[in-house]
C-alpha cells in the first residue's frame, strides 16, 4: 500500500462533528479498558524529560512485546481508573506532552480508518457515547465530504478495510444495494430489512460472477419497490414463542459470559462498564418478576409479551418523529463493519447477526421504555453504546451468538426473519 498515493477519502458528518468530552464522558474509555501502548509510545513515555509523565510511566507501564503496536499496556488502578489521570480526570501525557504522544490506542479512539477498494472512509466506534450520539441522532450523519488524502498523512491512526486487490467484488455492489434498500422510505423499516435479508440469502450463489449478481439485485430492487417482498413479509407466521426463547437464550448467554469476566478478574464486579450494561438489560427481567407475583400462575413467555408490546409501543411513540435513529444504525453497521468478511462470514451470516443484534436491543428497549414509562434519549444512547462496548471487549461476542443460535436450533433462515415481526 503506497502511502504517498492520494486516495479517495470519504468523511461522513458523524466523524467530523465527533469531539471527545474527557471527563465529561458517561462512560469514559479512561476506565475499565485494557490500554495497549505501541513501542514507540511506550519507549517516549519511559524516558520522557517530563518527569510527571516518566514517573507514571515507570510505575504503571507494562511491557509485553506482543506486537509492534502492543509493545506493553498500562496497568489500571485498584479503582479501575487510568493511571495516568490527573484529580480532575483530564489525562497527564496529554496534559503535560501533548496529543501525539499518546499512545496510538488513546489517539485513535473511537476513530478508525478503513480502506474500501481505492479510497478510504472514515468511521468511529460506537462504544463511545459520544460517537454513538453524532451516529445515531443526527439526521444528516450519513452525509458525506470527499477530499483526496495521503495514507502518510493518516499515519497516526491505525488502518484497516481492503485495499484496491483484496477487496472481494462482491462487497461494493451489494453495499450499495443495502443501502439504496435501507434508504427506500416508501415502505415500513421492517419490510426493507427483509427485502435486505431475502437478496443478501439468495444472492450468494452469484458472488463469484459480478455480472450476475448486478442482474440478480436489479431484479431484487424491483421486487422491493413493486411490493413482492412486502408481501413475502407480511404472510410471515409470528411466532412469539420462538422470539422470547431467541431472547432468553442470546440474554442467559450474556449473562454467562459476565459471570466468567469476574471469575477471570478481567472484568472487576464493580465496573461502570458492567453497571451501565446491566442498567439497559435488567429491565424487562424485573418486570417479569414483579408481575409473577401477582400473578403467580402465567407463564414467562406470556408476562414477555405483555411487557413487550407494551414497552414497544412507548419506544414507538418515542422514535414516530426519530425515525433516522434506527436508520443510521443500520447504515452504520452497514458501513463501519464491511460485511464482518474479516471474520469469514458470508453476506447472509452477516444479515443474521445484525438481525439478532437489533432485536436484543429492541427487546432491550422495549424493557426499559415500560419500566420507566417511556424512553428517552439518554436510555437509547445508554443501550446502544454499552452494548457495543460489550461487543467490542468481547473478541468472542459473535461466536458465541451463533453458537447459541445452533446449540438452541433458532439458526434458520426463517427463524430470523420472524425477529423482525
């Protein structure tokens, strides 16, 4: 990859309205986070002239050599909290040295660089609540600006994506049929996710003919635009059974997985991380207990229910006049994740785990919008990044989802279809 080529850069109004908050921030990355340091940092950092900053790296740098890039970490303190913050929460090294001497892990987050054949697109990680704010509420967060930058000039932030010869062919002609569908306001949000799902399912038997596959969707556009997929949709059967045991089950593996945090010591019982996670998740669950003790015969499925579709209708009322949020969340995952091909899944793969992601979160939303008598912005904020930052500190969080989908046999096509009834 030639760094002094110019390249096509593509900024969308998220990344460039994005500005960090320090200590500000709900949930700071400054806390509960492992910190990997590259060399470079981490030899500055040791016997830098600052003696503030040679002091504290003396103290709280580890050195690992793993990597280039994770050539040590910083060691948190028994608060969980960054060493290097002052009393104010405001970080030393950028304090005292400056930005570019950070870390690149702390220069970097949340913004990431990927490649997409020949040009570059800038994007931003969600786990942070800031970033989750200009993604999802601002109605213009996909508009794009295009300049022409030098890799070289991009240096400080570590690269990902596919460059011009690994980018499969696939890729691009299909993103931009999902995004023309997601955009295709005519028809309900549900109806384009299914008219989504049923090409990217039947349109992998064409990915390794471009041609083909152009005239395949062609014709799945047209089947969007004319109805046919609406209609697929709607003689979908709904079955609410299999929707609470898809939840029970994706919820209980969770829970499984934070339990093996503690025990591990990864993941200290009193995090912030944990705590807000578990403030979005818990909801639905208390209200199920609570209405089992009036009314002790029902069974959970059907106190699921109850709660469900009455919270549904409250986040309903709350998204009526918001309806970019759920759109820019799809676009985002569209954009940001590349058809996760980085972790060998197929189109259809990807589609399943972005429909199970998205009726956890719904479901998630629906709880807290009952318990609380409505949602707000804060709690759709609070749901959506701290989910994210789960998936992003959980390097098993899509494996395990699927795993849970076949160990509970609700791994078919139609099985996931159904969630988004």
């Amino acid at each position: 990859m030639a760094t002094q080529d110019l390249y096509n850069m593509m900024t969308p109004n998220f990344y460039s309205e994005f500005n960090c908050i320090g200590a500000e921030c709900a949930d700071t990355c400054c806390q509960g986070w492992q910190i990997n340091v590259d060399k470079k940092a981490f030899k500055n950092l040791k016997k830098n002239e600052n003696i503030i900053v040679r002091q504290l790296a003396n103290e709280h740098l580890s050195l690992t050599r793993q990597s280039e890039s994770s050539w040590g970490n910083i060691k948190l303190k028994d608060n969980n909290h960054c060493p290097f913050l002052d009393t104010t929460k405001l970080c030393e090294i950028h304090k005292q040295i400056g930005h570019e001497a950070l870390p690149k892990t702390c220069q970097n987050y949340p913004k990431s660089i990927l490649m997409f054949g020949d040009q570059i697109e800038a994007s931003m990680s969600i786990s942070c609540p800031t970033a989750a704010e200009a993604v999802l509420l601002n109605p213009s967060a996909f508009t794009f600006k295009q300049s022409e930058k030098m890799l070289q000039r991009l240096n400080h932030i570590t690269i990902g994506g596919y460059t011009k010869k690994t980018l499969p062919a696939w890729m691009p002609i299909l993103r931009d049929f999902c995004f023309s569908v997601v955009l295709f306001e005519q028809i309900p949000l549900e109806h384009r996710l299914f008219a989504m799902g049923m090409s990217l399912k039947q349109g992998e038997k064409h990915l390794d003919n471009p041609l083909r596959l152009q005239e395949f969707l062609a014709t799945a556009e047209e089947m969007t635009a004319d109805g046919s997929f609406s209609k697929m949709y709607e003689d979908l059967s709904l079955n609410e059974s299999f929707k609470y045991v898809m939840f029970a089950n994706q919820h209980y593996k969770l829970d499984q997985e934070s339990l093996q945090y503690k025990k591990a010591g990864n993941t200290p019982s009193h995090s912030e991380k944990q705590t807000r996670f578990d403030q979005v998740r818990t909801p639905i669950f208390e209200l199920i207990e609570q209405r089992k003790l009036k009314q002790p015969e029902a069974k959970d499925v059907d106190l699921f229910f109850e709660i469900f579709k009455s919270g549904q209708k409250k986040v309903d009322l709350f998204l009526a006049t918001k309806e970019h949020i759920l759109i820019n969340y799809i676009l985002y995952y569209l954009f940001h994740n590349q058809f996760m091909f980085n972790l060998d899944k197929t189109p259809f793969q990807f589609f399943k785990i972005m429909s199970v992601d998205l009726f956890m979160q719904r479901t998630y939303l629906a709880g807290i919008a009952e318990k609380q008598g409505e949602l707000t912005q804060e709690w759709l904020i609070q749901l959506f990044q701290s989910y994210a930052r789960r998936r992003q500190h959980d390097a098993h969080f899509v494996d395990n989802m699927e795993m849970q989908l076949e160990q509970s046999n609700t791994n078919g096509a139609g099985d996931i279809f159904s969630l988004l009834k």
